[in-house]
C-alpha cells in the first residue's frame, strides 16, 4: 500500500511536470499575442494621458520627495554607512523603486484575469495564462524607465557608477519569475475569492513596513533578522543598494536564495493555475 | 466520413446558491454540509457530427443551446462525459467573439488572430478581406465599446470566418445584423458548407435551420428531446413552440439515421374511427375573441387534405382543410363560416367562407354542434409566420352580425426553400420567365 502511494505521488509529480513544460511552451507560442497585449497595455498606461511616459519618470521623483521628507528631513533616518551613499533619498529611492515594481505587479496580477472576463468566457482556446505574464511584462518596461532615472540620480549625488550595476539585471530577472508565478496564483485565486484583493492590499502594506526600505537593515533586531531575510524583496533591495550605491558584489546566498523562490514560485504558479484554469469561464 | 464532434454523454451542471455567503459556508462547513441547489443545464447528451455536415441547434431560451456551444468550444468543462472536436475551431458565442472592449477593433482582429495561431504577417495579408467584410468603416480604428451590437457583431463574424477554420459555430449570433449582413453571412455559411467545412449554429431562426443545415439537434430541458433531418426536426420543434404539444409518434431519437415519417400516424389513425377523430383538434379558448355566442367556436383544426396531419409549417401549394368544431346555441338562419389568414404585420393575406365559395350553409339549430370543414390549396406566400382567424357569423354578405370571431384560433409557418419566397415579399410567383433580347 504505501509503495502504490507513493507510486501514485511520482506520477503526480511527473504530471505536474508535464503540466509545467507544456505550460511553459503555450507561453512561446503565444509570444506574438503576448508581445501586443503588452504593447496595448503600456499605451493604455500612457497614451492619451497628458504627459503620457513622463509619469513613469515623475511617480518615482514624486515618491522620493515625499517619503525623503517625511523619514529623512522629519525623522532623520541615515542610511546604512556601509551603503555607500550619504544621501537618504538616494538611499531610499534605490529601495523604493524595485518595491514599487514588485508591489504594483502583484497588484494588478490579481485583476489580470477578472478584469478580462470576456476573452476568458468568449474566446475559443483564450490562453489565459498570459494575462498576469502581460501585467508583468507591461510593469517591468515601467520600472527600466525608473531605473534609468535611479541611474542618473546616482550619478549626480555619487559621481560615478560601478561595473557591479549590471548585476540589477539578474536582480530585474528574478523578480520578474517570481511575479509572473505569484501572479499567477493570485489571479487564478482571485476568480474564486473575491476578498483576495483586500487581504492583498494588507499584505503589500506590511510588506512595504516589513523591508527594509526607508530604514536599514541593521536597525532589524538581530534575533528576527533571519525572518525578514525570508521574504525575497529583501534581498532585491539589499542587492540594488550593493551594487548601485556601493559598487560592491551582491551578497551570493541572498542572490542564491531569490533565484530558489522565484523558480519555484514559479512553477508552483503555473501548476497551481493550470488546475485552476478549467473552473474561470464558469464562475466569472 | 471522418468526425468532426462528437460528444459523448456530456452532463453540464451548476450549483446555484441562494446567497453568495452560502458559497462560502458550504467551503468552511467542517461537515460538508450541502448548500447548493444542483441545476444540470445539460443531462446526459451524445451526438456525433461528421466533418462537412451543418447543423442547427434548436430550443427554447434555457433549454441548454449555449452551454453545449461552449462546452464543444473548450470554454466551459463538462461536470461528466466527453467532447472530442477535430480541426480548428473558430467561434462566435453568445452576440460577439471575446474581443477586448478597450481595444481598437483593429487591434482585436490582431489579437484574434493571433489566438488562433496566426503571425501578425498573416493577419496583415487577411486584413483586407475581414475589413472589407465587416463593412464598418472608420470605426475600425475606434475601441469596440463604442460600437453597436450591429458594428460589434459584423467585426466577429468576418473575424471568425476569414481565419479558415475547419469547423464554424455560431450562436444567435447573426439575429442583430441587419438584413444585409444576415444575407452576407448565409452566402459564406453557405460557402463554407460547398468547401466541406462544418458549421454548427444555435437559432431560434427556424427558417435558416431548415435552409442552411442538413440536419438538427432539438434541446429541451437539457436533454436532446429530437436529432435527425432538418426539416422534420424543425416541424416538430415549431409545432411544440407554437402549442407546447410534442406532436403525436415523435420520439427522442438517439440513432441518427432513424426518421419519422408520415406513415407513423397514418399507422396510427384506426380504419374505423369516424371522420371527425381524424381531425387533429386544437383548442381555441386561450385565443381572444369576440361575438354575440349564437354559436361558439369550440376547436379548430389545420392539417392535410389528404393525410389529416397537423400542419405547423407549410410551403405553399399543398391541398389543406381549415376545420371549425362549432357548438351552435341560438338558431342561425343564415350562418356564414369563414376563416381568414393575416400575416405578422396584421395585413389580410386572403380569407374564405361560404360566401366566396357561393354556397349556402343550411340554417343551424339550438343545441347542434357541426363541424365545418373549409378545403383549399395554400397559395404560394412569402416565408415567415401567419395567423388563421376564425369565425361564425349569421345575416348577408352585407349585413351580418359575429356570433363569434377567434382572432388567432392557429400559427402557421410558412418556410419554402425557393429564392423568391426569402425576398420578404407577400406573394411568391410561381410561373415566371425572364429574357434578354438585343434591341437593335
């Protein structure tokens, strides 16, 4: 009996497999559709506003500003001294931007698939695991624009940048798979539990409080460090200050243990909404 | 022949909950306690449809069309059983294709393409032809939320048939177009149909069934309640609609080549039985209806000169009998029996009774109770549906007084196949010629 059974759990994960392959192939071959959803989606951001793409160079200054004077100037929070910068805004701003990125994502993730009810109920063979893949990859276009303005301000306050900035690629990568899986989760779930999206907000809230973003990490208590240390946004944001302000190599286990999250996250995503998917047109 | 559908004793059903917190009560219920009402929109359903056939999917609002529809398109999962589909499939469901409203129509041909597998290169080459279709002008290039049903409709259906799909299905999808598209489509329906491809539609057009499918599928209560020809399929199914009678023999068929024909209730109609029982009797008291009750029409029959079958739907041209079954309460002296036929837009088509007949009915008594049988050839009328008046008067030509008058004592459906009878026209002629000459 428990031979059967767990002969019974290696088919199932070799199902699950087989689930995850196929599902990463529909994602190629639908890469025309995905390229011109996200064209349309990043117009729809920006088109017809009135300072169309400025936005996504006036949010990140605007954010700045604010929360700089509120932490910086009213409660006069100094970055780490191992950071590399004296600025707190840029220090801030460095944090501020990759969770920005990560926190909108996984937002408008959990709409991806409510808000296109119609193709999901309407369309033959609707391959509606793009949705969230669209949000995100509308949302990264969004935050190179930010990154290039980090780049600049990193430039006027430091003078300079280091050869280990590139490293942020790999950093953008990671946080791009593992919000495609978390959006995938959240929008297939979402469909079902239409109070997802409040506890979402919650979560995202105490996510920005409980990273290290306007505080260093050094002010953790030692004793709690490693629990923060599990959320992944903390060492994408350890990473960008490393390598953009102080020009130093990112920390290899924090870099080692996103890349774990995020693939796996990923692959629990695709499974997870692949055996949600066949219920969507019904229940929306 | 090679399948194209086949489905195999699909069940669709839903849970309804009479409150949304209920959804949630019966997840956390510790011991799974039951609160959802099962609704099965589909019970049990099998068919096979050949590559190449067309078929019209017909019922009431309810009856299931859809969620088949959807269920064969992939959209929806049946609760039990099998659909297998062959070929690519290319859909209009429920008034429109999934286009996305914020879209520009153009960018939805694009993205509608690309769902079912083409490059943008490809769509760019099919571009003009699905414009050219659609018809709908500089819209085109405005998001389909401002469109009517009209435009929105035209964009789908040239989007849906300028993919080249193996199989087409089309749900009610064409009853917003106006008349000209209707045509437009019905000619590349029929296209599709001389190229071997296979359609599938749900209407409650019965006239398109009967011109553009070989066969149908009848769906009641979720159930096939009649497959097989077009034709005798759609007489059933209107004659149900009309009188909420399934007429007598009809049974739910499974096996496709199975047919009835009218040698069913000539089997069924005794050798012995008298004249009047033969007469396929409708009730007329629901009908509205007027008259001083010097006599009252009681039932009023339609059927065959010959073969006293209950006509629902006719062509034109055949030999039929309008029959009253008239209780008479005061004495007539000169009672006039006629009926008349009016088409939808309440316009007099023609009317018949003992006077245009030029014959005299004898008085009538208290007490009797007569059947009066009026006998002619249908003439030859435009498609659509017509409604038979009824009635007993007693006087002249002249001066006559309504005993009782049924405005619609019977429905009648007039579908013939032949080109002019689609025209919209009242009367459709019969022997025409046309010629060209050179004029010197």
């Amino acid at each position: 009996m428990p031979l059967s059974n767990r002969v019974g759990a290696g088919e199932a994960m070799k199902q699950d497999f087989r689930i995850f392959l196929d599902f990463s192939r529909r994602l190629w071959t639908n890469r025309f559709m995905l390229k011109m959803m996200t064209d349309r989606e990043l117009k729809a951001q920006y088109v017809g506003s009135l300072f169309g793409l400025a936005w996504a160079v006036i949010n990140p200054l605007a954010l700045m500003a604010v929360y700089g004077i509120v932490f910086g100037y009213f409660f006069k929070t100094k970055p780490d001294p191992s950071s590399g910068t004296q600025s707190y805004m840029l220090y801030l701003v460095c944090g501020l931007i990759p969770w920005q990125f990560f926190a909108q994502t996984v937002t408008s993730c959990a709409d991806a698939l409510t808000k296109n009810s119609n193709l999901i109920k309407k369309a033959v063979d609707f391959p509606s695991e793009i949705l969230p893949v669209v949000t995100v990859f509308s949302s990264v276009i969004s935050h190179l624009i930010g990154v290039a303005v980090l780049l600049i301000l990193t430039v006027i306050f430091n003078g300079s940048l280091s050869p280990w900035t590139l490293v942020i690629f790999v950093y953008i990568f990671f946080i791009v798979v593992l919000t495609v899986g978390l959006g995938w989760i959240l929008s297939s779930l979402s469909v079902y539990l239409k109070d997802l999206k409040q506890v979402l907000g919650l979560v995202i809230m105490a996510g920005f409080f409980f990273t290290p973003i306007f505080y260093p990490a050094s002010r953790i208590p030692a004793a709690v460090l490693w629990i923060f240390k599990l959320n992944p946004m903390f060492h994408v944001v350890e990473g960008y200050r490393l390598t953009m302000l102080a020009g130093r190599p990112p920390v290899v286990n924090g870099l080692i243990y996103l890349a774990v999250v995020s693939v796996v996250t990923f692959a629990m995503g695709g499974i997870f909404f692949r055996r949600l998917k066949p219920g969507f047109a019904e229940v929306l | 022949m090679e399948i194209a559908i086949s489905v195999k004793n699909i069940s669709k059903s839903y849970r309804l909950y009479k409150a949304p917190p209920d959804k949630l009560k019966e997840i956390l219920n510790p011991f799974g306690r039951k609160y959802h009402q099962e609704f099965r929109a589909l019970n049990d359903v099998s068919f096979e449809i050949k590559k190449g056939e067309s078929v019209g999917i017909v019922g009431r609002n309810g009856s299931g069309k859809s969620t088949l529809l959807k269920l064969i398109c992939g959209v929806l999962q049946p609760t039990s059983g099998e659909v297998s589909v062959q070929g690519r499939v290319s859909a209009l469901l429920e008034l429109g294709a999934g286009f996305n409203q914020e879209y520009t129509g153009r960018q939805n041909v694009y993205m509608n393409g690309a769902l079912r597998g083409l490059t943008k290169e490809q769509v760019d080459e099919k571009l003009e032809s699905i414009l050219d279709f659609a018809d709908i002008g500089d819209f085109i290039d405005q998001s389909v939320k401002t469109y009517s049903s009209g435009m929105y409709v035209r964009l789908a259906f040239s989007c849906a048939v300028n993919v080249e799909p193996d199989i087409l299905i089309v749900d009610e999808a064409l009853s917003v177009g106006d008349i000209r598209f209707k045509h437009k489509c019905f000619r590349k329906i029929e296209s599709f149909r001389e190229a071997g491809k296979t359609v599938l539609m749900v209407t409650h057009d019965i006239g398109s069934v009967k011109s553009f499918c070989d066969n149908a599928i009848w769906i009641n209560n979720g159930k096939i309640e009649q497959i097989g020809k077009a034709d005798a399929v759609v007489r059933d199914y209107s004659s149900f609609m009309n009188y909420g009678l399934v007429s007598k023999g009809s049974v739910a068929l499974k096996d496709t080549k199975a047919q009835r024909g009218n040698e069913v209730s000539l089997v069924q109609r005794g050798n012995e039985a008298s004249f009047d029982a033969d007469i396929p009797w409708e009730e007329v008291s629901h009908s509205s209806s007027f008259g001083d009750g010097g006599a009252i029409i009681k039932r009023v029959a339609f059927y065959g000169k010959d073969d006293f079958k209950k006509i629902a739907i006719l062509e034109g041209g055949e030999s039929v009998v309008f029959s009253l079954d008239i209780e008479v309460k005061e004495a007539l002296d000169m009672p006039i029996v006629a009926c008349r036929l009016d088409n939808k837009y309440g316009m007099h088509i023609f009317g018949v009774s003992n006077l245009t007949v030029g014959e005299e009915l004898r008085p009538l008594n208290a007490g009797e109770r007569v059947v009066v049988n009026i006998e002619f050839v249908f003439p030859k009328l435009g498609n659509g549906h017509y409604v038979i008046a009824a009635a007993i008067a007693n006087g002249t030509n002249q001066a006559h007084v309504q005993q009782h008058f049924v405005h619609e004592a019977y429905i009648v459906q007039v579908i013939n196949p032949s080109v002019a009878a689609k025209m919209g026209h009242c009367i459709v002629l019969e022997q025409t010629w046309i010629s060209l000459m050179d004029s010197k």
